[in-house]
C-alpha cells in the first residue's frame, strides 16, 4: 500500500468534489492509517462528506462526538445517518 499517494490522490479527487475521497481521507487522518494522527483534519473530511450527504461520514461524526463525551451531538448525527 502507498499511503501517500493514495492521500495524494483522495486529495485531488476530494478538491475535485469527490465525498468518497473526503471519507476516505477522514478515515486515514482520523485513526492515522499510514500517517501521524490528526483528529481534526479527519473530521474536517467527514463534515464535508456528511454536508453531501454521506451516511458513513455522518456516521463516524457520531462516533467521533460520542467519544468526546457529547452523546446528544452524537445521537444527532447518528439519526441523520440512518
């Protein structure tokens, strides 16, 4: 696997307007697949994403809120992602 120009691409793609790519690179930033974590870059994909209306993204926003301690921001996310 070449992370970096797998990012480098997702980049490219998610500039282009791709909300897969944004996901994607939500996930990498986010859990550091191959790359120093960054919480809030990976968040900054998923709201894009989820602002397009990806299910996952708004999921993982969800995830993201409740583990911060806000269940309620969480619960929101989670009922526009079902």
């Amino acid at each position: 696997k070449d992370v970096p120009r797998a990012i480098e691409l997702w980049t490219e793609a998610a500039e282009l307007g791709s909300v897969n790519a944004h996901h994607e690179l939500g996930v990498v930033y986010y859990n550091g697949n191959g790359v120093e974590v960054d919480k809030p870059r990976g968040i900054h994909h998923w709201q894009q994403a989820a602002m397009k209306g990806d299910a996952a993204s708004r999921h993982n926003l969800g995830v993201a809120e409740f583990d911060n301690g806000n269940h309620e921001l969480a619960v929101q996310h989670w009922m526009i992602s079902a």
